[in-house]
C-alpha cells in the first residue's frame, strides 16, 4: 500500500502488526535512510543485536533468491521481531518482492528495503504498492515547512532558540538530503552551544558557506540568462550529488522572491525598501544581479517560470523519465527566455 502522509510518523514509531515489509525510496537518499532506521529501530530495539537483525544485499538476493524468504523465517533467539535489511535495492528483485508479500513465510519478521528513485512503473514499487501487507513510502527532498521543522528539531533539543530571520535562512539554504540539513544543523548547534540563540549571522555564518556548489550559480544563470554558465553550474552540482528536484525548488524560491518583489514594486515600494524587505535579506554582493533580473521577469513572466518549475518538479517525480534531464530542460527554457530579454 502507499502509506498516507497522515500516518507516517505513527507508523515509524510502531509499524501495524500486519506489514511484513516496508519500502522507501527517492531522490533524497539521506531521508530514505533516516526513515528506514526509525523504522528498524521501533522493530528491533537495538541494530546492532544480531539476533534479530540481518543485513542482506539486494545482490545477493538477486542471486540467490530462496534466502529472502529462509531469513524472514527464522527466529529471534532474543524473542522479539526479526529484522532484515536490504539496502540499494532495485527492480532486479521486484518480481522476488512481489511473490514473497503475495504469500510471506510464517512469523513476524519486517523486511526493511531501502532504494533511489523510483518510477511509477518500477516492479519493485509496484509490489509493494499493490500488497496489503507491506507499505512504500516515498522520501523526497524537504520542503521549506520541513526544513524549519527539522531546525526547531535539531536545535531545540539543545534549548537552542531560534529567531524567525535565521529560521527563514535556514529553510532556504538547507535541503536535498536529509542527512546533510541534519548534520549542517548540528554543527550550528555547537556553534553557538547549549540554550545559546541563533541569529542570522550565526546562521549565515555556518550554513552559508556550506551550501552544496553550484546550486546558488545555477539559479542565478539561469534567471540571467547566461546558458553557458548555467551548463557548467549544472555539471558542477550533479557531481557533488545534487539531486534535481532540490535544484528546481531552489529555483522555485528564487523566482518566489523576484515575483514577491515585483508585487511591492506594483504597490509603490522603491527598489531599494524592495530589496531591504526581502527576508532572508540577500547578501550585498547579490543585490545588483538581482536588480538586473528584475528588469529580466517582471511579474507575469515570473509567474509563468514558476508554473514551468512546478511542472518539471512534477515530471522528474511522475513521468519516469530521467530526473536530471528533466531539471536540465526546465533550467535551460528559463535561460533561454532570459537570454531573449536581454538581447
């Protein structure tokens, strides 16, 4: 089954007695892997007890297909659930899935299965979509919502607080995987230590210069129009791991702004109370780039750029066709109507 949203933290603190199987997958590899522990972790307690926990190679499985089943059925000699792991899984054991949740071996175990992204038409996500017994849930990058959810997290376990500026930079500044926002706000953490306060400049000041390469280039060439650029930003942070749709939504933001700005403008603000308003405020050495891009979207272009953006995001996730393809496509059509502005 496709596990709503609604249900997902219940489930990871204690998964329904009925489900033999758990699948998540997705572009941000950092939250598949932070899912799947919690997950192991409300089944066995402990994983690092090998009696209950078993780590097996999806090529492994792939080859020897009859062991999925011997280790589902097997007993805790600790009493307790079994767990298994298989991890960088993929549509090679998809039709393996489909049969052992079609007729899983007596006992209790959980299988826990990690893998990327995933198409619609995966056979692996499909078996465990179709199956009553297991769950598939998707781990896509965060969204601003739960980028401030995870700084109030991380942060407020340490009775750090944080003031409303340094939790909109954050938000804007995390993001792509789950693993680095959370390791990145750590660090923050002991910046400023125990009960201390995050401002912006405490943010900026660790946050900032550890934001993946390539993605600030990116956004900014394409909103240029410099189609070179953008090429070179984009290879750039593909190869530091980048994931697509994490490129689109910083674009998306970017373009959020330049539209928020136009309205104010409409509205009789001056350019420069514009800018000044602007939270997060944009570093100094970006506000003449910005200004010329203004000139470059005026509202209702900015507009369609971010009905453009919105689609590709929806594409890289749906259509199966590749994810970096797609963001590329989406980047190059806004420089390119850059491009024609400016000429």
């Amino acid at each position: 089954m496709k596990l709503p949203p609604a249900r997902l933290a219940a489930f990871l603190a204690k998964p329904d007695a009925a489900i033999r199987a758990a699948l998540f997958y997705g572009a941000d590899a950092g939250l598949v892997r932070e899912r799947a522990d919690r997950l192991a972790l409300a089944v066995a307690g402990d994983l690092g007890d090998a009696f209950r926990v078993s780590d097996l190679a999806a090529a492994d499985l792939a080859a020897d297909p009859a062991r999925l089943n011997d280790e589902a059925a097997a007993l805790s000699l600790t009493g307790g659930r079994r767990l298994l792991r298989v991890r960088e899984a993929g549509d090679g054991i998809g039709t393996l899935f489909e049969r052992f949740l079609a007729d899983p071996p007596p006992g209790d175990s959980v299988t826990v299965v990690e893998a990327a992204e995933l198409p619609q038409r995966s056979s692996l996500r499909r078996a465990f979509e179709s199956a009553g017994n297991a769950a598939a849930i998707a781990c896509y990058g965060d969204d601003r919502r739960a980028l401030e959810e995870l700084a109030r997290e991380v942060l407020g376990a340490r009775g750090i607080v944080v003031a409303g500026e340094a939790l909109a930079y954050l938000a804007e500044h995390l993001g792509g995987d789950r693993m680095l926002s959370r390791r990145e706000l750590e660090k923050l953490a002991l910046f400023v230590g125990d009960n201390g306060k995050v401002g912006l400049a405490e943010a900026a000041a660790v946050v900032g210069d550890s934001a993946p390469l390539g993605v600030e280039d990116a956004v900014f060439a394409a909103a240029e129009g410099d189609a070179a650029a953008l090429e070179r930003a984009l290879t750039r942070a593909f190869q530091e791991g980048e994931m697509p749709v994490s490129l689109l939504r910083a674009l998306m933001r970017h373009f959020h702004r330049l539209h928020l700005a136009q309205a104010r403008l409409a509205a009789g603000m001056s350019e420069e109370e514009t800018l000044k308003s602007l939270r997060p405020p944009l570093f100094f050495k970006l506000q003449d780039r910005f200004r010329r891009q203004l000139r470059l979207w005026p509202e209702r272009r900015a507009r369609q750029a971010l009905e453009l953006l919105l689609q590709a995001e929806l594409n890289a996730k749906r259509t199966g066709l590749p994810p970096e393809a797609v963001c590329r496509d989406a980047l190059l059509r806004i420089a390119r109507g850059a491009a024609a502005r400016r000429s």
